[in-house]
C-alpha cells in the first residue's frame, strides 16, 4: 500500500510533464526566422557576383591630391 | 579594398543574428520589395548609427555623445582656447568643417566597418564586433603616430613591450573609457577612467625597495620618461581647398625625437613635473588661407603637448643609467629645440632648470 503511495503520485507527475510537452508549443520551438525582407537584402548582398555586377564606381576621393605630410 | 567588398555580406546567416533579426531596412532605410537596385537603395543610410544604435543601446550610446572620438571637443576646445572663433558661419568654423569635421566616428565606424575617414567598408561581413578591430578600426585613424610607434614602424624605434612581448591589443587598455565619460571632457586625458600604468603595474608603486629608480623618480617624473624611446613629431600643418575646391593640407615631414618637458596639465591623477611632450601639427599660420589671425591667443596653449608614446621598453636610452638621463641635455626641450614663433606658447614647457651629474 504504502510503495503505491509513492508510484502513483510520481506516474501522475510523469503523465502531466509528457502531455504538456507534447502540447505546449510556446516552450519549444523553432528558432525564430528573419522575415523576408531581411532575406532580400542579405541575398545579394551575400552573393559576390551579383555585387560585383552591380558595383557602381567609387566617388572621387575628396582628399586632395595637394596634401603631404601625415595627418 | 573594391567597392563591391565594402558591403559584402560573406555570412548570409548574419540574417539570423539578433541584429539581423531586426531587418535590415529598420536601420539603413530602402525598399526591400524593389526589384532593382536603385529602387532599393533610394533613401539608404549607410551609417545609421546616429539614430539606430540608441534604440536598443541607450546606457552607451547617450555617454558616447560625450565621447571625443565623436564630440571632437578635443580639437574644438583647442582651438577655442586659443582664442579662435568656434561660432558657426565664422572663418574658423568653416575650416574646421572642411578639414577636420571628418575626423570622427561612429558607433558603426568602430564596431562594423572601417572608419569612414580611411575609406570605409564591412570589416568582416556585417557582424557587429563588441571589440573593434586593432588594424581596420583604432589603427586606421591613429596609425601614423601611435600605430606606427606601437608596432615598431618608426625607423630605428623598437616596437612596444606590450606587443612584442604580450601581443595586447589597444582595446586591452583602452576599453570603456572610448565611450567617453559621463562629464565630458576637454582632451583625452580629462577622464577619469582612461587607463594608466599603474592599473596595471601595481606593484611598482607598492614596493620601490629594489628599484632607486622608482624610489627617487616615481612622483616627479611620469612613466614614459623613463620608459619610452623616440616617438613621431609633426610640424607646420597648414590647411586650404585646392583650385578644385577639395581640401587639403600641406605639413613637414615628421621628426623622430624626444623630449623631456614640464607637465603642462598637471593634475592629481598626473601630477609629475617632469613628462614626455609631442610637438602637434599646429602652427600660427595653421589657418591663415581662411583669414588673419584666427587664432588670436596663439600663445596660451604649448604646441609641446602631453605625451604618452606607445613605444614603451624596460630598457630604453635614458635609464640606462642616472647619468645616462642627468647629463644628456639633448632630451630636454629647450628654448633652442622651438621655433621662435612658438616660444611664447611654449614657455610653461622648457626645461629651464637642469638635472646635476650624480657620476653614476
């Protein structure tokens, strides 16, 4: 009587934690994704060739090319 | 570094970061919808740290908007104390936006890219680095005097202990301090939380038993006085626009030298009389293209300013032995070492008054 005193509080804990494992969705999940817009920026700006595709030159330099010295 | 590797995103799962996670056109604005370039880029911000960062990092950013590294308040309040004209639409305050308002950083400048002051670019992808990057990030603004020093590039000039020996990097020591201090401050040393020798080097000051040169010289003399080795002096700066209209500035080329002056900041935190001085770029004629005499109090600041060259050795020249310093008169500055223009301003800072041979 007494050992199933002990088992049956411990088999109802166990049967509680298996259902609210399966059930709760909240605790457990996927790491959250980026959104799309996120995506559409990273995809080009992760893919060299369509970079250097669209790469537009470089402005001029604004230092002149009167300046010496070090600065 | 080509144009298209400055926004180079190598790490497409930076998507996933937690700063990714916050979309890319939060911070730098565009049309992420646009199917073309253009489209997408109208409007982008491509350092958007003034608004974005302060979103979610308020407790830093709010001190570093004291920050010299984005203030300059240590450029503007010498040159006001030099009686210049700071007021915006003056003939000074025009040079100053053409030649040294650039000369800043951003939160983004320190912790994403390469400054934009030596050309900008992702230091490594768009993944925000806590601690900026020695080479691309300090060493891109301060290389040619403490880059230079610190890594040994001055011909003759051994690199600094604490790179040859312990590879530290600048963020080692300089850390929270860069963010600036919740007072403000004047000039670099007018914080209370930048770093000193003794932070480290605790033991000096504890125990001076073995040392009679640390008995006799530690309150007197400040660290690198003892222990630098010749640093980079720049002289005769002077700015103007070219016939294009772009800036420019014309200098001397530097001088290795070194010289022992009287401190001219001296403080409970520096209270030495005797420090190491670096000669600054300025000269009375610094802003002459934009008007006369722009700097009408020329003289009540030492073109010889407060030193603390990053080439530091345990043994250098001058503590070779007590003599070695006491009676080499040619690493004091003296009326002789400064241009006559400049002695004036400089002379809180001569050395007037010299050590006696001790014969040892």
């Amino acid at each position: 009587m007494k050992r199933l005193a002990l088992v049956l509080p411990a088999l109802v804990l166990f049967v509680a934690l298996a259902v609210l494992g399966c059930t709760n969705k909240g605790l457990v999940g996927p790491t959250p994704r980026a959104d799309d817009t996120v995506v559409s920026c990273v995809t080009c700006h992760s893919d060299k060739a369509t970079l250097q595709e669209v790469a537009s030159p470089e402005p001029e330099a604004t230092t002149s090319a009167e300046t010496t010295g070090e600065g | 570094m080509e144009v298209w590797e400055k926004v180079f995103v190598d790490d497409a799962e930076f998507a996933y970061s937690t700063h990714g996670e916050v979309g890319c056109v939060i911070c730098h604005g565009g049309d992420s919808a646009a199917a073309d370039k253009d489209t997408a880029h109208a409007g982008v911000v491509s350092d958007p740290s003034d608004v974005s960062c302060i979103t979610c990092h308020s407790d830093v950013a709010h001190v570093n908007d004291l920050s010299l590294h984005t203030n300059l308040t240590g450029m503007i309040s010498a040159l006001e104390a030099r009686g210049g004209d700071m007021s915006e639409g003056s003939e000074l305050y025009t040079a100053f936006q053409n030649h040294c308002s650039s000369c800043h950083t951003t939160c983004g400048q320190c912790h994403v890219s390469r400054p934009e002051e030596s050309g900008s670019g992702l230091v490594s992808g768009h993944e925000f680095r806590q601690t900026p990057s020695m080479q691309y990030n300090c060493i891109a603004c301060h290389g040619s005097r403490i880059g230079d020093e610190y890594l040994g590039q001055n011909e003759g000039q051994p690199a600094d202990v604490h790179w040859t020996q312990e590879t530290m990097l600048c963020t080692d020591c300089h850390s929270v301090a860069l963010h600036g201090s919740s007072t403000g401050a004047t000039n670099r040393y007018d914080n209370p939380a930048v770093i000193q020798c003794e932070d480290c080097h605790a033991d000096v000051l504890a125990d001076t038993s073995d040392n009679p040169q640390h008995e006799q010289h530690l309150d007197d003399l400040s660290c690198q006085v003892c222990h630098a080795v010749a640093y980079k002096n720049c002289y005769s700066c002077h700015i103007a626009l070219d016939e294009e209209g772009q800036p420019c500035r014309v200098s001397e080329p530097s001088v290795i030298q070194f010289e022992i002056g009287y401190n001219p900041i001296q403080s409970a935190e520096r209270p030495y009389d005797f420090v190491v001085l670096r000669h600054v770029p300025t000269c009375t004629g610094t802003c002459d293209y934009y008007g006369t005499n722009l700097l009408p109090d020329f003289d009540a600041v030492s073109t010889w300013k407060y030193a603390t060259p990053h080439n530091i050795q345990l043994d250098t020249p001058q503590n070779a032995s007590c003599d070695a310093c006491h009676t080499d008169i040619g690493i004091f500055l003296t009326e002789d070492d400064i241009r006559p223009e400049e002695r004036a301003a400089n002379e809180g800072v001569i050395i007037t008054e010299f050590p006696e041979p001790v014969g040892e």
